[in-house]
C-alpha cells in the first residue's frame, strides 16, 4: 500500500499512455488473430471459426512462396549493403577529417524524407526505357560510354527486387552510419594507440579490437534495417505499383484485404509479418534486458 502511495503519481501520469497502448496496439493485435481464426470475408459478414486453416492453406500458396522469396532478396541485400556502407561512412568520419559535420548532414538527409518520396525519385532514375525514352541513371551511363551498366533495375526478371533494394540502401545507410559512428566514438583513444604501439595495421584494429567492442551496436542496426525490411510496402507501391514480380506479404495483405475483402486471409497475412519481426526484436529484448540485468 505505502508502494502504491508513493509511485501513484508516476502511474497517473503512464496511464493514459498505458491505455491507449492496451487498446491500440495489443488490443487491435488481438482482434487481427481472432479475425485470421475465422473465414470471414465481406464487410457486414461474420466469420466462422475454423482454427488454423487460413495459416496451413497460406503455407502451400505459391504466390506466398512468391513472397517470401522476394521478401528474404530484398532483406539480404538492403541488410547487408545498409550493414557495409555505414560501416564504411562511419569509419572514414571517424578520421577526424574536415568539414565531417557537414558530411554528416549530407549523409542522413536521406533519412528525413519518406519511403513514398524516395520511390517516385528513385523511380524515375532507375526508369528502365531505352531508346529516345532512355532517362536516370541510365542516360547517366549512356553518356559516359558506360552502356554495359544499362538494364531493367527492378524489372529484371528473378532478381527485380535487388533493383527495389537500391533506393532502400541509399535511405537507410546513413543512419547506419550514425549508429556506428557513435558506437566508434565510444571506443577510448587509448585503446587505439595500444594497439597501433603493439604494430597492429588500422584494418586489424577495426576488424579485430573495436568491431567486437560495438557488436551491440551492430546488433541493434541489423534488428532496425530487419524489421523494416520485412515490412516494406510504400517503397515498392511507389517505384513499380502492384507487380505479381514484386510481390511482398505487405502488398499481398492489402490487396486481399482491401481489395478482395477476404479479411481472414489478409489478417492470417497480418499475423505472419508480425511474426516475422517478433523473430527480428524478441531476441534482441531477450539478450538487451539480460544484460542489463547482470
């Protein structure tokens, strides 16, 4: 009681937020798991309860299959490239070089501006035109004499989405390189310096002494870039429309559900994105509470 007397006034002020939290998010998780239970379909109709069906008959869907192929090539390269270029961005600023504020700056400014604006920027310059029509990057490459690096970018046929993947990288690398770069400010000068007395080259002090010291960092770069990738939708939407090619659950979710008004299957969808960046976060809440514990 003497507890709940002195933290009431912290409680008040949570509460609100608390609620709209239960009710918002938890709450409307719930309602979309009770919806993918039924086979619910049309606006005024009410669903009956069929268990997991829509979960078992989406595993044997081929353009699910479709989807998650295109999801887990869109994932590797936007991860992996966003992962290396940061990497690469932060530790050439860690050099201490001149007017690194103002490249700073250049480098985040991607990030201020939406997936929906990157798409239609991005989608004029990867326009894959030829001839008289030819434009972007492509008429980049045409006047430098570099007519080897023309092709469809995302229309290209099996590997579409490493085109998608591009504007992705370009938005999402800066703040990976923020993210490393205060992990590498964190590391203490003099442990740099030991290492350089003791002969060790500057790869050798990156790749084996202040890399293992930021793993959480990088840690929590892989989880953000993770999640977003799994539930891309605008940028796609914004670069290429609705392309069976470049299907993702995202787009294969709406289009069921607001298209087709199947609300099972598109809350079945639903329930396996989330899922999917449970599988992202959960471990690095697990490993992150765990160690702040000991």
């Amino acid at each position: 009681m003497k507890a709940l007397k002195r933290h009431w006034p912290a409680l008040a002020l949570l509460s609100p937020s608390l609620i709209v939290l239960a009710v918002f998010v938890y709450g409307f998780i719930g309602t979309n798991i009770k919806i993918s239970l039924t086979d619910e379909q049309g606006l005024n109709a009410e669903g009956d309860f069929i268990g997991f069906d829509n979960y078992i008959a989406l595993l044997s869907d081929q353009r699910f299959h479709i989807d998650v192929w295109n999801t887990g090539v869109f994932s590797f390269a936007f991860i992996g490239f966003s992962l290396l270029l940061g990497l690469g961005l932060a530790i050439l600023l860690d050099q201490k070089m001149k007017a690194e504020g103002f490249f700073r700056s250049v480098y985040l400014l991607p990030m201020a501006v939406s997936f929906i604006v990157t798409g239609v920027v991005w989608r004029w310059l990867m326009n894959p035109a030829e001839g008289s029509r030819i434009s972007g990057l492509n008429l980049l490459f045409d006047k430098m004499g570099l007519d080897f690096l023309i092709n469809q970018w995302h229309l290209t046929p099996t590997w579409g989405m490493l085109g998608i993947a591009l504007p992705a990288i370009w938005q999402m690398s800066g703040y990976t390189m923020a993210l490393f770069l205060a992990g590498l400010r964190s590391v203490p000068d003099e442990v740099k310096e030991a290492a350089r007395m003791d002969g060790a080259s500057e790869f050798s002090i990156y790749w084996r002494i202040i890399l293992p010291m930021i793993r959480p960092v990088v840690l929590s770069a892989v989880v953000i870039l993770g999640h977003i990738s799994l539930k891309v939708f605008d940028l796609i939407i914004a670069i290429a429309g609705k392309q069976l090619a470049l299907d993702v659950p995202a787009i294969y979710m709406w289009q069921t559900t607001f298209d087709a008004y199947n609300f099972a299957r598109g809350a079945t969808l639903a329930t396996y994105i989330l899922i999917s960046v449970a599988v992202f976060v959960i471990p690095y809440l697990y490993f992150t509470t765990r160690k702040e514990k000991v």
